[in-house]
C-alpha cells in the first residue's frame, strides 16, 4: 500500500517536467532599449545573444514599434526563431529624448509584475538615439549585455554614477520623499562612457545632468560612500590640481521647521586621502590651510550642486526623508507638494575635513 | 480515555506546533497590511498585538486546565450536552477545514504566481495536498515531531532576511509614535489576526505531556512568532519604505528578489520552496484537528477515514473552485473575522460557564 503511495508522489513530483524549456530554443533578451517612436508608440530594441554555432554574429537586435514591453516582446517573439525569454534582462536604456517627454515606469511595468523577471536589471539614460548604441560594434568587449552591465558596475564601485536596478528605481519613483535618479551614457569614439547622473522629477522623466564630479558629491550627499570617492580641487586654474580620495564619511542632519519651510544643515565629517598634488602654490602645502581649502570647495560645490536642484524642483538627496523624520507633524500637511516646499529651503552643508594620509612622499617645502 | 495514551507530546513539540501554525502564509503579506494601516510605527502594532494575543493564549489554557483530559471536542460535549456540544464542536471543525482550504489555495496560488505559471492547477492540488494528508494521519504525535524539524530546518532562514539590510533606510522608521494612537491600534486590528493560531492549544492540551507547563509553551511559542513578525516588519520598513510597500503584494518575497548569485538568478524560489514547509505547518495541523472534529461528532475510533474523506473533498473544492487572489483574500478576511469570535470572545464565555458548572457540582457534593 505505502510503496503504491510513493510511487504516486514521484511521478506528481515529475508535474514541474511540462514547463521544460531547451535554451536552444529561446531568445534570451539582455539588453532592452526604449526610443520615442513614430505614431505615438515606443521604438523597441532588444539584444539578445546567439548560441548557434553556424551564425556568425554572437548577438541580434531587433527592432520593432509598440506601446509597452509585453506587445514589443510579443514582436520579438514572431521575429526571432524561439521563444523571447525577458527574465534574464541586464540593462533597460531609455533615451534622453524619451524621458524628456515621456513618465518611463507605465512603459516597463511588465518587469515589475511579473514575479519571473529579474530585479537587477541596470535602468539607464542614454544620451543620444538608442539605435546608436545597440547596434555599436564592440569587437574588443565581451557580449554587450555583459558589458553594459560590467561597466555600470565599476563605475558605480569607482563612485562616478549612481546603482540603479529595477527594483531600486520604481523604490526611488514611489518615494514621496526622493525624486529619481539614473546613470547617463553616452557614445565616444572609443565606445561607451558613463557621464555621470541623469536627475530625473518626481514622475521619472529627465531634468537635468550631473558630470562624474556633481556625481561624486551627489553620492557623498546620499551616503554612498562605500568606496572612496575621487574629488578634484582646482586652484585658480584647471591646471593646478589637488586631487584626493573620501572616505568615511559621518553625517548629522538638522531639520528646523520654519515658516512652512524647512531648513537644513548637513555637518558631514570625512577623511581624505591625497593621490595627487599639481601645484606650485604654496598655501596647497600647509595641511591647515589645504583643509580649509577643501572644505570651502566642498561647500562651495555641494551648496552650489543643492541651488541646482532646488531651481528644478527635484530633491535626488531626499531631504524629505528627513524632514518626515523629525518634523513629521509639519511635514504631514505639505506632504504632497513637497519639492515645491524644498526648493524654498535654505540648505547648509558643512563639511569637516580630516587629512589622513599624504601618500609616501612629502609634499615637497622649500 | 487511553487516546492520548501512545500520543503523548513534549513541551518543545507543543511549542514548534503552536508556532509553526501561526507562522505561516499571513508572514509573507503582514508587512504590507501593517503598512496600509499603521505608518512609520505599525511594529509597535506588533508588540500589542503579541500581548492581546497571550492574553487570549492564557483563557484558553486556563479552561483546558478545568479538565486536563478533554479536547475542546469533548469539553463542549461534556458542558453543553450531547447536541448542543456537537453542533459548537461542528462549528469549530468548519473553521479548522475552511483555514486548510485558505491555506491549500493560498499555497498553490503564490505557487502559480512565483514558482510555476504553467503547470496543471489539479496537479498542484495533489503535489501539496498528499504530502499533508500523510502527515496528518499519523496524529497529534507525529506532527509535532514534524513542526519540531520543520522549525530547526527553517533556521537558516531569519539569517537571510539580514541580506536585505544593506539596501536599508533607518530614519524609515521614524518617528516612532508619531503622537497617533489610532493608527497603532488600526494596526493592532491588523496584528491580531496575524498571531491567530495559538487556538491550536484547545486541541493539543491534553496530549501535552508535562501540563504543567502549559503556559509556559504558549507564552514561548508566541514569543517566537512576535520576534518572526517584528522582523520582517521592520526589515521590510527599512528596505523599502512605506509608499512602495503598500504596492507590493507579497513584500517578504520581494524583499528577497535582488539577492541573485552568478549560478542563481531567482533566490527567491528558493526560499519560497523552503517557506511551503513552513505553511505546511499550518495546513496539516488544520487537516487533522478538523478530522479528529468530525471522528468525535460521529463518535467513530480512528480518525484516518474521516482524514481521507475530508482531503478529498478539500481536493474536489480546491479543483472546482479556484479562486482569484482578490476573492481568496476576501474569504481570509471572513475567515480571521469568525476566528475572533471563536478565538477570544468564545473562550472567555466557556471559561465562565466550565467554572460556574465546576462550582455548583461542588456545592451539590
């Protein structure tokens, strides 16, 4: 009787065998990019790679025009020979054109409600016509999913762009707190170069463009120093540079309510470490007054960098945050309107500097 | 009555059932629905609702207490009479069978939905439902054996919820007690249901070897369960925030969804996988106390029969009626509604009347 049992149970175990799939048969789509398109549709490009031993290209690109991912996917899937499989997806591109006119979250919502999909797909802004950059021969990289990929994640680890996954953006979109933020490619002559940050508005589409240097202090802002961040210090010109590493940094946010506003100081106390003196002045020189030096550059930047975001009423640092944290009575009743409030608010950073470490050589004294 | 003779449970397996039943499908929604309600300071919800709840654990030892021997079955039929006693008894077999039904549908339906989109419903049924009714027929004996490996299997799993914690916002949870009472305790509503379970003691009490410690097992099994909930609860605050928890159906998965290794892409079905034994620690108690029910009402000996009818039935039911995830969390809604009143209210006025009932046989002695 028992074994009759067993024998029952192993074969229903065999259930899962009906959804087998052979991934000779499937178009693995690593790379999505989203374009403005003709007709009030999207143009869609996927990538995907190509097992078969008689092609002569490793990877295809498909094009097709649609209203959202689902339909482009179901004219993937009646162009290509196989199956399109969407849940091994690496990076999902929207171009600069589209994000100007267009809220990017309703277009890709498939990767969000579908529990197959992966979540750490790269979303990224691509400053130029998609076309471009996914049909851009890269003889000398390794497959263009996995380079994309690869080299978001160095710049992200080398702290010059921000770490945005699916999962993270629409975290970012749905936060009354925080306005959205993505990495910005662009095409050089030798390839792909991250150009830092694209800011976007609280609904997702573009506003504005950090270079890898706001980036850098954006990422200080947001308390993503886990690797040292690189900062540039100019002296007069751009040719005297003191160039360092941050690292460790500690923050103290204050928030004071006033008049309907809030106001914030942000004391951050940091260790530097310097990689590069290129100057002849002499005041670079004295510890004392180079950390004055950084500090006030620092304020300078940043303070300049927050004026900036003010004007285009986003908030990527998520002051909001705070203020709902420690003034929630008040911040309650602004709550929708929000960036509105911020970019009345009166922000102070405060930086405090600590250099550690001069490298292996003196600087050089007379 | 020699029934709970070579049945008998110890203390740790009448903690691991009790827990096991109340950890179940409710942990991986709760942090959402505490969300809706509660803001920023819904894991205090949490903490009230695990001292509501001991609260109503200790009624209902204190009535089993009265007649150490009984089940809730025979206490019912032994103060109420013969009839009236079977028809309450009934009552409370309809809500262990209609959880079993909550919690096989549940089961398939996050199944269908994370795991396995194109495989046959009906062979689901089976692949969920035979394991369960094999457990369960072996008694109150065996399922705590199970619960108790079940629990030490799942160990390993609090451990990777700390994944998540890199990606997390504390000042999320501020602030704590934002001067509004009423949210909190909209959120103990909420919680409450949440660490329903511990009704599983009417039943388990007099199998429980050492009685003495009765309270003690309880109070231990819902310590557990709280530390479960306030956990994920908070994970999930501070991982995601409370605008976007609100619009994930089931946050503990999600919270799961961006640990991918270069060999595994969706950890989460691991997990899932793993988390099915779990819930099964609440469908097979619930099949089988349903059983032991209806064996009683129809005075039969051996419950087995009982347990193959009912399993098919819950089969047939399951097969037929298939339910979307909008009406199943409607019939959950219903469901943890009339196990309030069984749970705390019911309780309550059986303690009063087994005391009063004690009281005049006394008095007539």
């Amino acid at each position: 009787m028992v074994k009759k049992w067993w024998i029952i149970c192993c074969v229903l175990v065999l259930a899962g065998c009906g959804d087998v799939l052979d991934i000779e048969d499937t178009v693995v789509m690593l790379v999505l990019g989203i374009d403005e398109g003709k007709e009030e549709k999207y143009t869609f490009y996927q990538m995907s790679p190509v097992f078969s031993i008689e092609a002569s290209e490793k990877s295809q690109v498909l094009e097709v025009q649609a209203n959202s991912v689902r339909e482009a996917a179901q004219y993937f899937d009646v162009m290509s020979n196989g199956s399109v499989v969407t849940g091994k997806i690496q990076a999902v591109i929207l171009s600069k054109k589209l994000l100007e006119k267009e809220e990017p979250l309703p277009i890709i919502d498939y990767f969000y409600r579908d529990a197959r999909s992966s979540a750490n797909a790269y979303v990224v802004m691509y400053n130029g016509p998609v076309d471009d950059l996914i049909r851009l021969e890269t003889p000398d990289k390794p497959r263009f999913g996995i380079f994309l990929n690869n080299l978001l994640k160095s710049a992200y680890q080398n702290e010059t762009t921000a770490d945005t996954t699916l999962a993270l953006f629409r975290k970012r979109v749905e936060q009354k707190t925080v306005t959205p933020y993505i990495p910005e490619l662009a095409t050089v002559k030798d390839g792909i170069r991250v150009t830092g940050i694209a800011l976007l508005n609280e609904k997702g589409t573009y506003v504005d463009s950090l270079d890898i240097y706001n980036s850098a202090i954006l990422l200080i802002l947001t308390r993503q120093v886990n690797e040292p961040v690189p900062f540039i210090l100019e002296l007069n010109d751009a040719e005297q540079v003191v160039s360092m590493n941050i690292s460790n940094a500690n923050y103290d946010y204050t928030v004071k309510e006033s008049g309907g506003t809030f106001d914030f100081t942000v004391e951050i106390s940091m260790d530097v470490t310097l990689e590069e003196v290129v100057t002849e002045n002499e005041e670079a020189k004295d510890k004392k007054k180079l950390t004055k030096m950084i500090e006030t550059e620092m304020e300078k930047k940043a303070e300049e960098l927050i004026k900036r975001m003010q004007e285009q009423k986003i908030d990527p640092v998520g002051f909001g945050l705070y203020a709902r944290a420690y003034e929630y009575e008040k911040w309650k009743k602004i709550e929708d309107k929000w960036f509105e409030v911020f970019s009345q608010s009166t922000v102070n950073v405060k930086p405090k500097i600590e250099i550690k470490d001069f490298g292996i050589i003196e600087s050089a004294k007379q | 009555m020699n029934r709970t003779m070579f049945n008998d449970i110890t203390l740790l397996q009448y903690i691991f059932i009790i827990n096991g039943v109340q950890v179940g499908i409710g942990v991986l929604t709760l942090p959402r629905d505490i969300a809706a309600v509660a803001q920023t300071s819904g894991w205090i919800s949490i903490l009230i609702g695990y001292v509501v709840s001991l609260i109503g654990s200790f009624i209902i030892i204190t009535v089993m207490k009265q007649h150490p021997k009984d089940t809730i079955y025979d206490l019912l039929v032994r103060t109420f009479g013969k009839w009236i006693g079977r028809l309450i008894a009934f009552v409370w077999v309809v809500y262990f069978s209609i959880g079993s039904y909550i919690i096989l549908t549940t089961t398939i339906r996050i199944l269908v939905v994370w795991v396995l989109p194109e495989t046959l419903y009906f062979l689901l049924v089976f692949l969920v439902l035979f394991p369960w009714v094999f457990i369960a027929r072996n008694g109150v004996r065996i399922i705590g054996r199970y619960s108790q490996l079940i629990f030490f299997l799942t160990l390993w799993m609090p451990l990777v919820l700390l994944v998540p914690l890199k990606d997390a916002t504390w000042l999320n949870l501020l602030p704590i007690l934002d001067g509004n009472w009423n949210d909190v305790l909209a959120g103990v509503k909420t919680t409450i249901f949440s660490f329903l379970g511990f009704e599983v003691a009417f039943i388990l009490y007099p199998f429980l070897k050492d009685q003495k410690k009765a309270y003690l097992g309880i109070f231990i099994a819902n310590t557990i369960t709280c530390i479960v909930f306030l956990q994920i609860t908070i994970t999930c605050f501070v991982v995601f925030n409370l605008d976007y928890l609100q619009e994930l159906i089931w946050p503990t998965l999600s919270l799961l969804k961006p640990i991918s290794f270069a060999f595994l892409e969706r950890f989460e079905i691991i997990f899932l996988s793993v988390y099915m034994f779990q819930i099964s620690t609440t469908g097979i108690p619930f099949l089988l106390f349903s059983s032991l029910g209806v064996t009683q009402i129809v005075s039969w000996k051996d419950h087995q029969y009982v347990l193959y009818v009912l399993a098919v039935l819950l089969a047939i039911t399951a097969i037929l009626y298939d339910p979307s995830h909008d009406t199943l969390s409607a019939i959950g809604g219903v469901w943890t509604n009339f196990g309030f009143w069984l749970i705390y209210v019911f309780p309550l006025l059986l303690l009063i009347i087994v005391l009063v009932k004690k009281r005049l046989k006394k008095k007539e002695n």
